[in-house]
C-alpha cells in the first residue's frame, strides 16, 4: 500500500511540475507577444478609482489582451499596488502585455499641458483653464473667492499669485490640481528670492515685492529693460513720488476699459490709480515671471525718473520731467506739441 501511495506522490508531482513548466511557458511566450491592436497607437484611459483586475478584463473585451490571469499573476509577484495611476496610458504595436504591465504599474501616464503666460490676469488665466479640454473641471463658474477656497487659500487675493510656466497633467486631473502647483511655484520663488533682495528697497514683504513685479512685467516691453522699469519705480517710491502707472489704471477700471486711457480716467480716485495715490496698489494686477521678480528685487541702478514707450516695444528713460516731456512729444505726439496729461508728474 505504501508503494501505491509513493507511485501516485510522484506521478503527482511529475504531472504538475509538467503543468507549472507548461504555464511558466506558456506565460512567458504570451508576455512577450505582440498585443493584439487593430492601429498602431491606442490610447487607455484609467479613471479616478479604477483597479488594476477590473481594467484588465476590459481590456479582454476590447481583445487588448486575451490571458488577463497572466497580467495579474505577474502584478501579484512583481508588484503590490492594485489601484492604478489616473490618466492615459499610450501603447503601440510594438508593445507586448509585460511592457503594458510594466506601463500600468509605473503610472506612466500620457501627458498634456498647460501654459500659463506672464502678464496674465486671473480671468485670462481661468479663461484658458476653462476651456482645457483634458483636465477635469471643478472650478468653473465658481467666484474668485471660492476658488481660491477650492484650494485652500481662502481669502487670499488670487490676482498675481500663480506662477507663468508651462504645467504638465495627465487627463483628467483636476483644475484645482494644476491651480495649487502654480499657486505653490510662486509662493516657493518668492521665498527663495525674498532673502537676497538688495538692501534699502522700500518693499515691506515678499508681496509688496509681488505687487510691483506684476507692474514692472505689464509695462515691460523688452526682456532687457526689466531691470530699468523696476529701477524708476524703486526710486519714485524712496522719493515719495507716485507711480503714475497705466497698467494699474486699466486693471483698476476692469470692464469699463475699453482700449483707451483718458483724462477723465487718470482723475478717478480709485485704490489703483496711482496717478491719484501714493505707493503701491493694494494688489499685484498681473501673473509676473521669476524675471519681473528678479527685476524688482534687483533693480537696475542710475538716476532715471520717468520712462515713455518708443512705439516699438522698447522704452526712452529721463532723469528729469524736461527731457521726459520732450520724449512724450518724440515718441507719443509725433513731434506736436500740444497739451497732455500723462507727462504731469506729481
């Protein structure tokens, strides 16, 4: 009887050491051939939740893969996780199950972008978030105020506070996500840039500095004179004397801006006109680049008070309210002299 028992033990063990051999063959043959794809790219998307059994068996019904145990068994002694990253996975011709397996657990996921360009006002910048077709809208509609609660920065003034970069997201991210890696890139420069400001500059905090970066980057039309702009503006604040700036004239109007500045507008009192009020306004009026902000805490030295556009981008600075009349009348007047207000200083 013994013997009987030990015949049927190792034919036992012979027919499933042929079955696992056979499987072991079978699956390695199968993880590395080709995935049945009916075109050469396809994209798969994974949800928010999804798991790694679940989208498996999907993927057999689309005739993806055709041994989904196979891709688990290989999850299972390979990896743990069974919760996948949210997002598109690209696969291609060229892809096997073990190199989809492999993109599935890696969570390398398809991504799309988002730029968010300088001189930007928060309305241009939702605007262009907004209408982003691959992420997921949760903000939309919202006021200001609950967006930035959204995020967890409420009563934060949104103006000026979110970085201008490019910014990648797989589909289907939300809104706020990319919102709060802006919103954290410009909290971190300015930190980082705060403490080596140069000495004796008449900003408080971090976010006087903010304030004028976002001027300094709306009347800047050439890279290279961001460090002039913030330089005449530094010294109209140590000497008491207004900004008398356009663009925070404009941003104060919001909609009633219609492309012109008039006289009238230059008279309104309001917290931006700083033709009207001294120092800075009470919030930055723009999205300023690391550059902007690197100008305004690096000003560039000399004695220059005003600065008028040449009509081609670039600007003529003067260190005195004659020259820079007369610039007004070369640059702006054509040549005419007649009377003007922006050239009333102070």
């Amino acid at each position: 009887m013994p013997q009987l028992v030990y015949k049927f033990l190792a034919f036992s063990i012979l027919v499933g050491s042929i079955a696992v051999g056979y499987l072991w063959w079978d699956a390695r043959n199968y993880l590395n051939s080709p995935l049945l794809l009916t075109s050469d790219k396809k994209l798969i998307y994974v949800e928010q939740g999804s798991n790694l059994t679940r989208l498996l068996y999907r993927l057999q019904e689309q005739n993806v893969v055709t041994k989904p145990h196979y891709l688990l068994w290989y999850a299972r002694l390979f990896s743990t996780p069974n919760t996948l990253h949210v997002g598109e996975y690209q696969i291609t011709r060229n892809d096997t199950p073990l190199s989809l397996i492999e993109k599935l657990l890696s969570g390398k996921v398809k991504l799309y972008s988002l730029t968010i360009i300088e001189g930007w006002n928060f309305n241009q910048m939702m605007a262009e978030i907004n209408k982003n077709p691959f992420l997921s809208h949760k903000l939309k509609g919202l006021s200001d105020a609950r967006i930035m609660q959204a995020i967890g920065k409420e009563n934060v003034h949104p103006e000026g506070r979110f970085m201008p970069d490019t910014y990648r997201f797989p589909k289907g991210m939300s809104d706020s996500g990319v919102l709060k890696q802006a919103y954290a890139a410009m909290e971190n420069y300015l930190q980082q840039q705060w403490p080596n400001r140069d000495t004796g500059l008449p900003l408080k905090t971090p976010y006087e500095a903010l304030i004028l970066a976002s001027i300094v980057e709306k009347e800047t039309g050439l890279a290279s004179e961001r460090g002039a702009i913030a330089g005449v503006f530094i010294r109209r604040l140590q000497m008491r004397m207004r900004l008398q700036t356009d663009p925070t004239v404009i941003y104060g109007m919001g909609k009633k801006f219609k492309g012109n500045i008039k006289r009238r507008d230059l008279k309104k009192d309001t917290p931006y006109n700083t033709y009207r009020r001294h120092g800075l306004p009470p919030t930055p009026i723009a999205m300023p680049s690391r550059e902007a902000i690197d100008a305004a805490l690096h000003p560039e030295e000399g004695d220059a008070l005003y600065f008028v556009s040449r009509g081609d981008g670039s600007h003529y600075f003067s260190a005195t309210l004659k020259e820079h009349n007369n610039a007004v009348i070369k640059y702006q007047l054509k040549g005419r002299k007649r009377p003007f207000s922006s050239y009333k200083k102070d």
